[in-house]
C-alpha cells in the first residue's frame, strides 16, 4: 500500500519532464543559465534616497549581479516614482468637535527600467508597479517604521518583478526556446 505515494511521484515527475518543463533559472546543456548572465549585469545607482537604496541593494542581492561596473556585460539603469495616498480616513470626535483623519496609507512604487550591453544599445526595457500599504497609530514612531516596512517591501517586490521580467527575456533568446 506504501508504495502508491511512490509511484505516484515518480510518474508524475516523469508526466513533467516530457512536456517540455525546464526551470527559468536552471541550466541546460551549453546554454548559460539566467543566473550566470545576471551575474554579469551591473546595477547602476538609483535616485530617491532610502527606496533607491533599497531596491538597488534587493536587485544586487537577487541577481547575484556586480556592484561595480568593471567586467559587467550589461547595465542596468533603474528610475522610480514614489506615490503615498491616504486610504482610510477616521472620524473622531475631539472636545466637541468631528476631526476627520487619515489611518492608512497607500504607498505605490512604480519602476522604470532599461537594460544597455556594453556598447551601450538597449537590450531591453520596462516598467514595474507595486502597492504597499501601512497604517497610521497614534505613536509617530511606529508609523514611520510602518512606512519604512512599506517601502521595503515595495521594493523587494518591484526587484522580484524586474528579475522575473529579465529571465523570461533572457530564457527566450536561448537557442532552442520559441
């Protein structure tokens, strides 16, 4: 009766195998993996202080990528925006009188970017978004940090999409990948 589980897997890791599945970060056969290309890109420094910050040091730390330009292939030049609008507000009543304020904050990030060889043409190009939210308490403190946590994260995921959007690029230039 245990060996069901077994035979299971083992078919259905067979089923997956011959249809053509090949991981987008592997490596097959002579064909450099994403990894070894992204090891040789170079991330340029990116503007708007403490997220610019961040999101380059999330793309470095994601792409195994150079911080410095010697011996890179290609350079990627990043650009961000940053958005914050209030998404709830809150009615209280302060000696008397209806305060109105807000209790949350939509934080959105919105990433340009374009990836340049060595020469300097552009080999590809593009645009990411995020959305982050944080709420507003009664204690200033905590309400920066919440927005700090916001802004990481935004840019965590804004270096996620970037990596994903230059592995397919890169995964469809590979001889053989239609």
């Amino acid at each position: 009766m245990r060996k069901w589980p077994l035979a299971f897997v083992a078919i259905c890791a067979l089923l997956v195998s011959a249809c053509g599945f090949r991981p987008l970060y592997g490596q097959l056969g002579a064909n450099p993996g994403a990894q070894r290309i992204f090891a040789s890109i170079y991330v340029e420094p990116i503007d708007l202080e403490r997220v610019g910050y961040e999101l380059r040091n999330s793309l470095i730390d994601l792409l195994e990528a150079s911080s410095t330009p010697r011996g890179a292939i290609y350079h990627l030049a990043v650009s961000v925006k940053e958005k914050r609008e209030g998404a709830v507000l809150q009615n209280q009543l302060v000696g008397g009188v209806n305060e109105t304020t807000i209790a949350r904050y939509n934080y959105t990030l919105i990433a340009q970017y374009k990836l340049t060889d060595a020469k300097g043409a552009t080999v590809t190009s593009g645009s990411a978004s995020t959305l982050s939210a944080y709420n507003v308490v009664t204690s200033p403190y905590a309400t920066q940090v919440a927005q700090q946590d916001a802004r990481k994260r935004a840019s965590d995921d804004i270096a996620q999409r970037i990596r994903l959007d230059l592995g397919v690029y890169f995964a469809q230039r590979q001889p053989g990948v239609k």
